[in-house]
C-alpha cells in the first residue's frame, strides 16, 4: 500500500477524524524492518536536501499540526535528524507577539518561509489562526471564517513561487494524550513541558477536532495537500512523514546544476 496516498486528505473531501484510526500502521509491523525503512527514508531525505540545495529552484515547507503532545516535536527531531542544518531551518508559532497582532496574521509566516534551496519546517502555523482562534472565540467567526480561503491563496502563492507546501496532521486518540501527560509528569526530565493549559485544553477536545475537520476539509488543496498521519504509534508516525517527505521531493525531478567552469581546463600549480 502507498502510504502517501493512502494518508492523503482529497481536495474537497469531507474529513470525519472518527473514520481515522489513530492506532493504524496500514499493515506495517514494529520492528526491525520498518526501523530500517525508516533509516533508509531518512538518508534518502539527507540525499535529496543536498540535491535541493545544490539546484536552489525549489524549497520544501513541511507544516505540523497536532493536539497537545501529538508528536510534533518528536517528529520533528527524528525524520530531520539526518539533515544538514545549514540546509533546514525550523519555526516554531507561539501566541502572536504585540509586534505581530498589528499585523495581518499572514505576515509573521511569511517571513520565515524558507528560501529556494532550503527545507523549512513549521512547527505550528498559521493554522493556529481558524484552530485556537475559532475555539476560543478570539476573534469574531466573520474574520476566522474568511481566513480559510486567504489561507489557499497564500499556500498557492508559494507554490506558484518555488515553495513545495506539505503538511501533517498528527492524529493521537484522547486516551493516547492523556497517556503522554502521565509519562510526562513521571519523568523528571519532561515535566518542564507540562503546563496547566495543557490539562485545561483538554476539555475543548470536541472543538479542536471539529475546527481539525474543517480546516482537512477546506485546505488539502492539489499545491498544498494534507496528511492525516495515525500518531498513537511513535514508530509509524516517523515511518509514514518521512516517506511522504522522500517522495515529495523525489516528484520534483531535481538534477545537479553544471559546473560553472570547465573542469578539464582546471589545472594544479
């Protein structure tokens, strides 16, 4: 089975996240094996960043959304592990800056696209905009409802422009969250993570998936596709973005640029 299209979210299609089975791995076992696909994918990544950066016609902007302890992070750090850091760089959206509330809540992201030859990753995004925003009731649902389509016609901006967008959504049952909360709180070195929010957001699970539903469902676009990745299983969620993003890059049939000399008339003193 193509992972890639089978955790694509078709344009226009309606997204229930109960038909998706957080605890799937489409076949694929834990073990050996799929760690070693995995490192394979990994490398090929490694490969096909150096050829991104060497061609400098194309970025990459890999996009990750989650509920609360969804992975992001953990995805972040291990499918990227293998990457040149001269050649990524990741963003990462808190709650907007005053410097950035007096803005259009466009402008913080689109300064921190990355640049042809670069993969950047958003840890994030300005999807927080019709998420927390429509949850909370931050802004009045005139302005948060209009945001899907400027959303789409900034994605296609980037894309008409040289920027690959792909984006995640890391799926996690409300019993797996609460799971990674208890693991959290017994682990001395990963209580820092843990806030009162956190616990507190947790009552909004209903909202969150039905602002997730709509956001699937109106923004999985052909230049800017989402994936909804099962997270329950840490092992499969690597397994499964890292393939997306090999392959990904693959479809843009990069190719080394020539030299810029030739080298047969390069001579040693």
């Amino acid at each position: 089975m193509n992972i890639r299209k089978a955790l694509l979210v078709k344009p226009g299609a309606k997204v229930k996240l109960s038909d998706y089975d957080p605890d799937d791995t489409l076949g694929h076992k834990k073990g050996e094996h799929t760690d070693a696909k995995t490192d394979k994918a990994c490398g090929r990544l490694d490969s096909l960043q150096y050829l991104l950066y060497a061609e400098k016609k194309h970025a990459l902007l890999a996009i990750f959304q989650a509920l609360d302890a969804g992975g992001k992070d953990g995805t972040i750090r291990h499918v990227m592990s293998g990457i040149n850091p001269q050649g990524c760089v990741v963003a990462s959206f808190k709650q907007p800056s005053p410097e950035e509330m007096a803005h259009d809540f466009l402008w913080r992201v689109h300064k921190v696209v990355p640049p042809l030859g670069i993969v950047g990753v958003f840890n994030r995004s300005h999807y927080e905009d019709v998420l927390v925003v429509r949850v909370h009731n931050l802004v009045p649902k005139e302005i948060w409802s209009a945001r899907y389509d400027q959303i789409n016609s900034f994605e296609q901006t980037l894309s008409a422009n040289g920027v690959t967008v792909v984006k995640f959504f890391l799926h996690i049952s409300k019993e797996e969250q609460k799971k990674r909360f208890i693991e959290r709180i017994d682990d001395p070195d990963r209580r820092w993570k843990i806030s009162q929010s956190d616990f507190m957001e947790r009552k909004f699970w209903d909202d969150y998936i039905k602002a997730y539903e709509e956001v699937l469902r109106r923004c999985s676009t052909q230049e800017a596709p989402w994936y909804v990745i099962p997270a329950n299983k840490k092992w499969f969620r690597n397994f499964a973005v890292s393939r997306i993003l090999v392959e990904t890059l693959e479809d843009l049939k990069m190719k080394y640029p020539k030299p810029t000399v030739d080298v047969k008339d390069l001579k040693w003193k």
